[in-house]
C-alpha cells in the first residue's frame, strides 16, 4: 500500500443498501459512489429518494443493511464504539431545522461538541467563540437561540458542526426553511468555509438551484436509486436522466418558445453592460432570473441556431475557477 | 377559642407538614427522576429501546399511581418501621409520602423528556455523544422547565396527601383541622387551617411558576 499515491476518497460507497424496519422497498438500494476529498457534492433527488438516509448512514444515525460505508478509507462498522464517536465528532452535520438546544446559549451550542469530548472550559469557548466571530454571530454569544431569526440559528448550526475541525462537512436541507435570500448567503457561507477549510462538503437538497450554486459534482437519486452523477456543470448542461431533467426543469417559466426558438436555462456571471450585449447579439431575451451566489440562473428565449458553443461561453464565463476532480464511479 | 390559642397549634402543625412535605418531596424527585430517566430511556423509540424493562416499569408505575393513598398509609406501616424505626408521628408519615410521589414524579418526568423534540436528541448522538451523556447534558437540562413543573404539581399534591397522614398520627394542618375543626367543634380552627393551607398552595404554585418561567428560554 506505500505505492499508493492516489488521494484518498473522502466518502466511498460501495454496494451500499438500507432498508428501514417493516418496509417492503429499500430506502437506498446498491449505491456506488466516491466522493473526492475537498469537493462539495450535490444529493438531489424528489421526496422520499433516499437523500437524508444516506446523511444519516454517514453519520452514524443509521447502519447499513448491506455493503461497505467508507469515511476517508475508514470503515466505521470495524471501529470500536469509542472509535466510532470519535470519528462521529470529526463529521460535521448541519439539519434542516437547525435542532439547537433552546436551553443553552448560542455559546453553549457551539461549545457542545467540545464539552462531549472532554474539552477543558476556556479552550472549549476560545474556539467556539472563533467560529462564532467567522459566521457573524460573535455579538449574539451569550443569546438563547429562541432570540434568533432563521438564518441566524442556522449559522449557530454551522459553527457547532465545524468547532471540532472537521474534514466531512453534511448539509441535510440545511436552507430549505429559510427565505431565498437568507438562502443564499448560508449557501455562500458553506462554500466559502468549504475552501477556506478544505472541507469535503456534502449538500443535501430537492432544488437544484442550491446545486448550481454551491456544488462541484452531484449525485441524482431517485426510490434509493443512483440515477445520475458528475461534475455539476456538466450534468446541468446535458442531464441524462429524466428525473434530472425534471427537477432541472422545476421552475421552467410557463413560456411556450415560438417557431425556431428554444428555451434554455443558462448560469450568468451577472446581468451587467457586457452579459446584456452579448445577449442582444444572440437575440436572446431573459425571460427569468434568479440571483445566487455564484451568479444569476436565467431562463433564456433565444433563436435555435444559437450553438451550444455560444451557450456554453455564455455560461462559462460565468463559472468561478473549481478545482475539479474527476468523480469516479467504483465498480 | 381564640387567636392566641389558635396561632402556637397552627404554627405547630405548619412546620410538622413542611417537615413531612419537604423531605419527601426532595427524596422522590430524585428516586422519581431516576425512574422517569429509566423508563424514557427504555421506551420504544428510547435511547436503549428495552420493551420488558419499560412494561415493567410501566406497570409498577401505574400500579403505585393507582393505589389510594389511605391504602398506602396502612400497607407500608411494615415498610416505614423498618427504615425510620417508628410507624407513627411525621418522621413516619415521610416514608409514604415519598413512596406514593415517587411514580407519580416518575411519570411527569418520562413525559417531559419525551417532549424534547427527537431532532436535539439526534444532533448530540451524531456529534459523538453517549447515551449518558445525551441525558445528563441534552435531555434534563432542555427538561428543565417542565421538570420544574413537576416538582411543583408534586409538592402541592403531598401537601393534599399529608393531610391523611393524621390518620396514623402524622400531625400537620390536615391534622389539626380534623382533630379541633371537625371532632372538637372548633370552627375558628378549621377556617384558620384552610386559610393556611390555601396561602401555602398558592405560594407554592406562584414560587414554581415563577421558577419554570426564569429557567425557560424556550
Ligand atoms: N425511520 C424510518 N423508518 C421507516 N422508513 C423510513 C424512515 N426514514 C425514512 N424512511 C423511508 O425511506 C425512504 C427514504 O427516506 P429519506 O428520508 O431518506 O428521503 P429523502 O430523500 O430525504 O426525502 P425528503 O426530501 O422528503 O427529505 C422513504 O420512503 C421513507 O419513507
Ligand atoms: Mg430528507
């Protein structure tokens, strides 16, 4: 194994299945998959796919019924129950409905997980009160979280996930209570502490402007099915499966394209002097548009002959500089 | 009789009930905290899922809430001797206090534990933490409230109950009420007991109240 130069995967799935008690179909059902190690991976599936299943079998919240669950070539099923917490305190989980203690202070949840392992007081609140400072929240330490708007709470989340130093970081749904707007800047948040920290970032959602936002590859899965996976930009250019294609199109606008017209949607660095003369020059009119951090998704009206070239510079111009690895399947 | 007379025997059986009330109450908190943390813990859907240990519980719990409290006094005579050596007087009247409050504190707190949404829990498990640790650091302290709550419900039905304690000589307001209101004839004493014992009801419910709201941040 000393030849081995490969980068580790940070998540490997291989064969992995589970099915809940007393159900006849499995929630995930032969998932293969490798997640690179500092990428941020995209779970996009409808109601019921087997999203938060997955999170969960990651996290420890749930075994596996069969096939092997690999965190950073460590399979957590050989590891002892000590082993076992350890490596769960260095998994970050961010939830859909935050899930603070009301209890405690914004400083108490963060410092939690420290206190769990052990962690003396002053060490304990020096880095929680860091991390505090990094989401923002520094002023609102000593608040109880029900004084906290949505968005708020959900950067107390982050921080109690990352106040351990972890290197997996699991984003369940972690936007879709809060406003688009509120949306977007935890999204922004994520990516940003994602690169910062070198993270591997896993983000679960049912909307795939979250997706094109903040992910470098996705994973489509639908009745615990894999169904689709890849680089992010190039699964939302060209989808191959349907359940992609329809949750691509979610929120195509109720346009019918006329006689030689097609209706596209297209990422955009942003809709300044230059973006806007280059459309004109495509005759293409947005029909459209929605702001995220990584720029504004336009749905586009546009002659057919328009190439795919012509799109893609569109788009391309757009992308932020992604170190991307490749996303290999295994098997 | 007058209020001169009246006021030394209501002092008097003011301080025999705090002194059976109080100890009891604290006694059975803990031993019912215990309980409650075993039986929510054990509970389909528990930290350590156990259904025979948690029917078990279920049960003894039911059956202690269930049995009157008379009947308590008398069947646990045996039981009080042995443990404070006498069957008669206040120090007596403890022992059956604390038992019949035990499952009813028990119950309380398995309810309020449960009420700690699942989610909470759930967060603490993946961050590593171990089933003690999700109780001692997660579940009573999010409880803290309605533990409150409880201890305050408690207290004021062992005030109720203490008041039949006067059946195996246990003294205290009930006592005093029956003893000179009722077989004496004396109805100054009577009204003055109620009085008495209304006010420390209603002090009780106003202390605990006032407590639950402070520790609450909910
Ligand atoms: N604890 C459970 N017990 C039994 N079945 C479950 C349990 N949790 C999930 N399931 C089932 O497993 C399947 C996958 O559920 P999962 O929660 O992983 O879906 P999801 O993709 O996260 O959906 P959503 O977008 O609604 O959150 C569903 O059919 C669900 O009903
Ligand atoms: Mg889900």
């Amino acid at each position: 194994m000393s030849s081995d130069t490969a980068p580790l995967a940070a998540l490997t799935f291989e064969h992995l299945s589970k099915t809940y008690p007393n159900q006849a179909q499995p929630a995930l059902n032969n998932l293969n998959l490798s997640v690179p190690r500092g990428s941020r991976l995209g779970i996009i599936g409808r109601s019921g796919a087997g999203k938060s299943t997955l999170v969960r079998l990651i996290s420890g919240l749930e075994q596996p019924e069969s096939g092997r669950l690999l965190i950073d070539g460590e399979n957590p099923a050989q590891l002892s129950a000590a082993q076992r917490r350890n490596r769960q305190a260095r998994t970050g989980l961010v939830f859909q409905h935050f899930n603070l203690l009301l209890q405690r202070t914004v400083l108490g949840n963060v410092t939690l997980p420290l206190e769990l392992q052990g962690v003396p007081r002053a060490e304990r609140e020096r880095r929680a009160l860091a991390l505090l400072d990094k989401v923002g929240l520094a002023p609102y330490a000593k608040r109880y979280p029900a004084q906290l708007s949505g968005g708020q709470k959900q950067r107390v989340g982050i921080a109690r996930a990352l106040v351990t130093n972890p290197t997996l970081l699991l984003a369940d749904e972690a936007t879709s209570a809060l406003d688009p707007e509120t949306s977007a800047s935890i999204l922004q948040l994520l990516t940003d502490l994602q690169r910062e920290r070198d993270l591997t970032l896993v983000i679960v959602t049912h909307q795939m402007e979250v997706v094109r936002a903040a992910t470098t590859h996705v994973a489509v899965l639908d009745s615990g099915h894999l169904v689709e996976t890849g680089d992010t930009r190039q699964v939302i250019a060209s989808p191959q499966h349907p359940v992609t294609r329809a949750l691509l199109e979610a929120h195509r606008p109720a346009v019918t394209p006329g006689n030689g017209q097609m209706l596209r949607l297209v990422t955009l660095a942003n809709l300044g002097a230059q973006t806007l003369s280059t459309l004109a020059r495509l005759q293409a009119s947005v029909v459209q548009a929605q702001a995220h951090p990584l720029g504004v998704d336009a749905w586009l009206l546009l002659p057919n002959t328009v190439s795919e070239a012509e799109l893609g510079a569109l788009s391309g111009a757009a992308a932020p500089a992604l170190k991307l690895s490749p996303l290999a399947e295994v098997l | 009789m007058n209020w001169a007379e009246i006021y030394p025997l209501l002092w008097q059986s003011t301080l025999e009930t705090f002194w059976m009330v109080l100890p009891s109450a604290i006694i059975a908190q803990i031993l019912g905290m215990l309980l409650g943390v075993w039986l929510s813990v054990t509970a389909p859907g528990g930290l350590r899922p156990n259904p025979l240990v948690n029917r078990s519980l279920d049960a003894v719990v039911n059956i202690g809430r269930s049995l009157p409290f008379i009947i308590l006094l008398v069947i646990l005579i045996p039981v009080t001797r042995l443990i404070v050596h006498t069957s008669i007087g206040s120090t007596a009247a403890t022992v059956p206090l604390t038992i019949a409050a035990i499952p009813f504190v028990a119950r309380l707190v398995d309810g309020a534990l449960r009420d700690v949404p699942q989610g909470v829990t759930e967060a603490a498990r993946a961050m590593g933490a171990t089933n003690s640790q999700i109780v001692r650091k997660v579940l009573l302290p999010e409880a803290l409230p309605a533990l409150v709550n409880s201890f305050t419900v408690m207290l004021i039905s062992l005030i109720g109950y203490s008041a039949m304690a006067g059946a195996i000589g246990g003294g205290g307001l009930g006592d005093l009420a029956i003893r000179y209101g009722y077989q004496r004839f004396e109805t100054e004493v009577m009204i003055a007991t109620v009085l008495v014992l209304l006010l420390l009801v209603q002090g009780v419910q106003w202390l605990g109240d006032r407590a639950a709201r402070t520790l609450d941040h909910r």
